[in-house]
C-alpha cells in the first residue's frame, strides 16, 4: 500500500490525504490524515470517529463535549451525531478514522 504517495485534495477549510482504508476495506472503516487550513464545523453521523493530532495542535468544541485543546499525541473519540468544530492552532496534521467510512 503506498498511502503516502496519494494525493492531497482540498475540501471547505481543509486538505487532506486518504490512507485507501476505505477501498481496502470495502468501506467498513475510513482512515485520512488533514491539515485545517481554517476552523470547521461538522456534524459527525457515523458509528465511530476518531481524532488524533498527529503534528500541531487544535482547539475542539462541542456543545454537547466541551471546548479542549489538542496538542500532538491527543486523540477524541466523538459519538454519533455530536456537532463539533475544530480550528487549528498553527499548522496541524490530524489523523481521523470513521466507521463506516466517509
């Protein structure tokens, strides 16, 4: 597997780079590293996702979880339907793994 030489691609306040988890599994599971260029806001709607800040760091907030500062090595698993945003604090790379995938 040769994840990374995959393309990064952008998407609204991110880029990022898909690990081909997903193709490999048949979409059971979805694995992507991204960089935040900016803050997002998302809703998760999913079984299973997890973050874990690979390089940097980024702020979480959620209504519902609470507002946390993330550096390199933290990881967050955020239940289904929890709205959430991230912003990054400097340049960070985030490694995020959903089930099924994205």
């Amino acid at each position: 597997h040769v994840a990374k030489e995959a393309p990064w691609q952008a998407s609204d306040g991110l880029t990022y780079q898909d690990t081909g988890i997903a193709a490999a599994t048949g979409g059971l599971g979805g694995a992507r590293v991204v960089r935040l260029t900016r803050s997002v806001e998302h809703t998760h709607n999913g079984e299973f996702l997890l973050l874990a800040v690979l390089r940097g760091a980024a702020r979480f907030e959620s209504p519902t979880l609470g507002r946390y500062e993330f550096e390199a090595g933290d990881t967050c698993a955020v239940p289904d339907g929890t709205r959430y945003a991230l912003a990054p604090l400097g340049p960070c790379e985030i490694l995020e793994v959903t089930l099924p995938a994205r």
